[in-house]
C-alpha cells in the first residue's frame, strides 16, 4: 500500500545508460558549481561499484555544455566501500582513482575511506572523524553533503545499506557492516548523514533493476528496500534511469 503522506520523487528518464548519464552528468555539474559559489567549496560523496564509471569518464573528460567543474574547489568521499585495501579490485576508492581522477587537470581533495584497515570499527571512526572536520555541518552534529551520488541494487539497497542489516538503525556517521548474502564486511554512510544532504542523485539502469524501481518510487519508504528511506526532510532527492530500469514505473 502506498504511504499517503509521500511525495514522489523527481524521476529523470533517459533512452538508454548513456543518456541517463548525460542528464545525471549535467545536474551535478551545475549542483557543484552552485555549491562552489554559495560557499567557496563543494563537496560530494561518490557512489561505488561499475554503474557510475561511465559517467566518471564523463565528469572526467567531456563535461561539454555541462560547464566546467573548479575540481580544485571540490572535496569527494566515497558513499561506501568494501574492507578491501585500495589496490584490490573491488575497492571503490581504486575504480573512483581510475575512472574519475587520473584523468583530472585539477586535482581535488579525495578521501577515500580506509576499507584497508583490519579494524571495521576504528575505520569507520576514523572516516566519521574526516567527515566531521571537512564537512560543514547545518548548525547541528551531522556534517551536511552538496551531492550524494547513489547507486541501487535489485534487492534495494544503496552504498552498503542492505535489507535486513542493523547498520539501517545506526546513529554513527559511518559504520562497519556484515552483508550476510555476500560473506562480505564493508564500511558505510548511514542514513542519518545520507538524510542530511542537500542533493541526493540515484543513478540506476538495466532492467534488472526496473521491479524495485516501480516500488520504491511508488511505494515510499519501507524497510525492506533502504533506498527508499534515503529521504532528506530538507533536501532533494532525484533518479536518473534508464528507459529500461523505468518500464514498471506507474504501471
């Protein structure tokens, strides 16, 4: 049953993953640069994982009339990460490093989280502490993002948010979380620093994507699919899809 007290999300649907990063590409373009002139710096955590690598190479390379991105005045984190170190293939610091800044004039400032350090729960104090010190907060405790870049699994989940795990009611800034379906330890963003941002952006396509999509859009917030919980209650929250991941959409 639907929430009655929800508001649909703005939806933004390309023809096909390249558009949808297009579109995607230019909005936070055009967020960064707002955020850069209102407050002299930008800051923005990274979605991981092999979604958003095209539109990396688009931030990286060809911004075309998207604008220019002031790179040096932008500071990136990472939404999630594996426990991997920062060399091994699954590490979303490694794919953000390979994709989006080797090919970078400008360098901005990058803190990845330390997915390498055997101790999950000191790294994910260490990575709240970065948070805390080069992220204005909003006259509270919770630093406050410009953009959150999020991807969504099929089963619902976002960064490593995942269906059924106690890091959905963890109050820390960053936690350390087992993903049982997985036999995988990752670090994480949790929800109340993900609820504090200006800007959120989903990026999701293919169809495998496209029955939870039509349930989390249309359905609003519910547990089982923690991506629908990612509300901000002074932010936006928008989706850049494919035709393919929204062909359920109001169906």
């Amino acid at each position: 049953m639907t929430n009655p007290s929800f508001h649909r999300p703005e939806v933004v649907v390309g023809v096909d993953p390249d558009e949808a990063m297009r579109f995607a590409a230019r909005r936070i373009v055009a967020l960064l640069a707002d955020a850069v002139e209102r407050r002299g710096v930008a800051t923005m955590a990274l979605a991981g994982g092999s979604t958003p690598r095209r539109l990396y190479r688009l931030l990286a390379l060809s911004p075309g009339d998207s604008g220019v991105i002031a790179w040096s005045r932008v500071k990136l984190f990472v939404g999630d990460e594996r426990c991997v170190p920062s060399d091994h293939p699954d590490s979303n610091e490694r794919m953000v490093r390979e994709s989006l800044l080797a090919d970078l004039s400008e360098a901005p400032a990058f803190h990845p989280m330390p997915g390498g350090n055997p101790d999950r729960v000191e790294a994910a104090r260490q990575y709240a502490e970065t948070l805390s010190r080069e992220i204005p907060g909003n006259g509270g405790s919770i630093p406050r993002f410009d953009v959150v870049l999020l991807g969504m699994g099929d089963d619902g989940h976002t960064a490593s948010l995942f269906p059924d795990t106690p890091i959905l009611d963890d109050k820390r800034l960053v936690a350390e979380v087992y993903v049982p379906r997985l036999d995988s330890w990752r670090l994480s963003l949790t929800l109340p620093v993900l609820n504090a941002a200006r800007h959120v952006l989903f990026l999701v396509t293919g169809p495998a994507k496209a029955v939870t999509l039509s349930r989390v859009i249309a359905d609003g917030p519910r547990r089982h699919f923690p991506s629908s919980l990612v509300l901000p209650e002074d932010g936006e929250v928008e989706w850049y899809v494919d035709r393919e991941a929204a062909a359920l959409i109001g169906a």
